[in-house]
C-alpha cells in the first residue's frame, strides 16, 4: 500500500510503502470491541466502597430492652433494615482488569490502523519537529491542514517543541509510539503518523 507523505505546512514529501500486515487488513468489528473492552476495564478505577455493618459509625449499646416493647429484638442500631445503617452485599475496591493475549493485543492494534486506513483517516507525515514552540503557529497549520479530532504519533520520543504547542490545543493528541494504542485510535476522527512512527510501528508488530 502506497500513501503520500506531507510536511506540516502542508507541502508534499514524497511518499511511502506501507506494510500490508499492519494497514491492508480487513478491519474485524469483533477483535477491535475485545481490545477496547480489555483497554477501559484496565483504566476503570474500580474504587466504588460503601460502609459495612462494621465500618458505620454508631453506638453498640442496645438501642431498646429485649423484651416487652411489642416490636422485633434488635441489639444494634448499625442493622442494614435501619436508616444509615451498614451495607450488605455492596462494592468494595477492586480491579477490573482482565486477561488479553498479548498476541491478540497487537493484532488489534494492527486492526485498527487498517481500519483507519481503509477509512482514508490516516494521513503520514513527514516530521514534527518544529523550530519555536509555538502553540499559535501550529494551531494555524492545523487549520489549514483541516484537523480537528486528531492523534499523533511519533517516533520513540514526541518532538519536544511540538508536544508544548501541541498541548495547550484542543482536539490534539500526541503519543510516543509505545503509546499507541486501539481505544485512543479509534476515538479520533484522523490519524497521524509520522515516518519516524512507521518505522517503530513495523518494528514493534513484527
């Protein structure tokens, strides 16, 4: 697969052949949702608690006399049947997590930049490097380049100037390319790689 390459002013460079096994495949709906699943349960923080019968905070004398009051026996005001008393049965902190392959992993990855490939979303950059970090002359380049929900990635390091004009833009990601990942390629509108990116993607999935 052959694409063109542009600079950031938008000027042509070229162009580059990209490896099949990693942009020709035919996206599958089915591994893309497995490895989203697998990314966001990772994150999910999972810090739901509620108090217990013996976290919540109340006295443990008997609230009333055993017998001769006409109503149920209880003993302890922290019983789940009274008003701000303990939770049985509630969330306690956990993991979410589960197990991937991690050769289902890189497939997925490998699914997804197909996906934004075969969807004309992917667009091959030159370079980032920027003399100025300057946030006002690359929002205009952006522009004018027609970005506006956009992920960015380079090569094993991100171009210092680009990241600092980069990240006060909204609509802008920037990932190293050990970052790169299905969830955050699939929630942007376009896809930007640069050669440098390629090159370490191809290395990476091999």
């Amino acid at each position: 697969m052959k694409l063109d390459v542009i600079k950031l002013d938008g000027g042509k460079a070229g162009s580059i052949d990209l490896d099949e096994a990693l942009f020709g495949l035919e996206p599958r709906a089915d591994i893309l949702h497995r490895v989203v699943r697998w990314q966001r349960a990772r994150s999910q923080a999972g810090t739901h608690s509620v108090l217990t019968r013996a976290e919540v905070s109340y006295s443990t004398k008997k609230i009333y006399r055993q017998k001769g009051t006409g109503g149920a026996r209880h003993g302890s005001k922290k019983a789940p049947i009274f008003r701000h008393g303990g939770v049985v049965k509630g969330p306690t902190p956990r993991s979410h997590a589960h197990d991937l392959p991690k050769k289902f992993r890189a497939l997925g990855l490998r699914h997804a930049l197909s996906a934004k490939a075969k969807a004309g979303e992917l667009v091959i950059i030159d370079s980032l490097a920027l003399s100025d970090a300057k946030t006002a002359q690359l929002a205009k380049s952006v522009k004018e380049l027609g970005w506006k929900r956009v992920l960015v990635i380079d090569g094993a390091t991100v171009d210092a100037n680009f990241a600092l004009a980069a990240r006060n833009l909204d609509g802008i990601d920037v990932l190293p390319t050990i970052g790169a990942n299905v969830y955050d390629i699939l929630k942007r509108d376009t896809l930007v790689i640069t050669k440098a990116g390629i090159e370490a993607l191809e290395a990476r999935l091999k």
